[in-house]
C-alpha cells in the first residue's frame, strides 16, 4: 500500500512541476490554482505515507531517507502555501522533484534508525527545531540561487525580457533575508534547547553535530551583519548561503550516511 501511495504522490508533484515548467520556458501565463491543487494531493498522501514510515508502532523509524522526506515536505508545504501570495515558479520544480525523489526513495529503499522520543518529549522539541531550521534554510539556499540566477540575467548583454512568471529581484532580496533571519533565529533556539536538552550532546559520535551547526550559526549570523551593517549582497551572499548551508548538512546527515548507507554495505 505504501508503495501505490509513493507512487500516486510522486506522480502528482510531477503533475505541478510540469504544469510550472513551461510557463518558465515560454513566458506564458502558468495556472496557479491546478499547481496548488497538484500540489495539495502529492502533500497529503505524502503525509500518510510519512505517518506509515515514521510511526511503524515500535517508535519512531528517523532513518535518513525518512528524514530527508520529511524535510522534503516541511519545504514542499511551506512552499507550496507561499506560491498563493509570491511568485515562486521557479522553486517549485526543484523543490517538488526532490521532494518526489526522496519519498519515493524512502519507501522502496526502507531502512531502521528506531528511536522513542515519546518517553523524552524535550528532544522530541530539540529535533522539531532543528528539522524546521534546517528547512527554512534550505529554502534560503534555494532563494539565493534564484537571487544570483536573476541578477545574472539583467546584467547580461544577451539577456531575454524578463519572464513574468519570475519575481523582481529586490522582492527575492528582501524574502531572501528574511528567511535567512527567521532560519537564524530558528537555529539559535536549536543550538540552546540541545545544550539544555540533550545530556550527551558532546560525546564521541555526536560532537560534530553540534560544532558543525555551531559554525553554521555563525556563517549565517555573520551574512546577516554583513548585509544589514555592511550592504552585502550579490556573490557573497550566495556562497554565505551554500556554505551555510552545507555545513548544516554534514551536521545533519554525515554520520548517519556513513553508518546507515556506506557501513551497511
């Protein structure tokens, strides 16, 4: 049944990416209310299907391809609700392929990481804000691509008109740092409730974690400084976003990758 339910899902978010991507390709108008009903259907079976592989009735399965679902479809939702008041076509085709990829890859490619975050509800809330700051991040990232991407084209000599189905640049600007404040913010709370909340947040194995988000921590707060006292923008804010961005992904899923996919083989 999981595997149908995959499926389905992953055919409606290609339905909403393909009725976006050739309004990006052609300057046509791009029918918003059939994406977001596309949409709409991939994210609730995408739910359900996340319930079954989450909560499998021994714990919570947070597998890395479970999480790397779930964080799909923190973004895809997210993104999804914004497309109602910004234009962000040009998002969405990344966001809803990935999202299709991953769900897909966590129900045919099954693995166990058990863990009972009942019995400790202050990490179950440590491990809810660090999945929303590293989404709200992510997006972030794919913000800046699309800020770049867009300052590219008006400064180039060979550059079409502009598609109207894209934002203005100072509009992705402006959604840009937002984002990367509300991200910040969210990782801060991260980084307190685990030093509060997580006993063994130093030890062998899981120190990384916490050094590595820390340092992302203060990529992300130095770009902010340096956009909001020092005028930052352009190449600079997008390898600030990357690096941040990375970092937080070693943080994430490094040791888990090697344990769960390279050791298992």
């Amino acid at each position: 049944m999981d595997m149908l339910i995959a499926l389905v899902a992953a055919l409606f978010y290609t339905l909403a990416l393909g009725l976006v991507v050739p309004g990006l390709a052609s300057q046509s108008g791009i029918k918003s209310r059939s994406v977001f009903g596309c949409a709409c259907v991939a994210l609730v079976l995408h739910a359900l299907l996340l319930k079954d592989l989450i909560l499998d009735g021994s714990g919570q399965n947070l597998s890395i391809l479970n999480v790397a679902s779930l964080i799909s479809f923190i973004i895809s939702l997210v993104m999804s609700a914004a497309m109602l008041k910004v234009r962000v076509w040009f998002l969405l085709p990344v966001i809803y392929s990935f999202a299709a990829i991953n769900l897909t890859a966590a129900t045919f490619l099954p693995g166990a990481f058990i863990t009972h975050l009942e019995a400790n509800p202050k990490v179950l809330l440590h491990i809810s804000l660090a999945l929303f700051a590293y989404s709200t991040l992510t997006i972030a990232t794919l913000y800046a691509l699309q800020l770049a991407w867009l300052d590219h084209k008006l400064k180039s000599k060979k550059s079409l008109a502009i598609n109207p189905n894209l934002p203005p640049l100072m509009m992705v600007e402006r959604q840009l740092f937002k984002i990367i404040l509300v991200g910040t913010c969210l990782l801060t709370v991260t980084l307190l409730t685990g030093l509060v909340f997580v006993d063994d947040m130093f030890a062998q194995g899981k120190a990384h974690k916490a050094v590595l988000s820390f340092i992302a921590w203060i990529v992300y707060s130095t770009l902010l400084w340096g956009h909001y006292r020092e005028g930052w923008r352009g190449r600079k804010v997008l390898w600030f976003s990357i690096s941040g961005a990375s970092l937080l992904t070693l943080a994430y899923f490094g040791s888990r990758f090697v344990r769960e996919i390279i050791l298992i083989n």
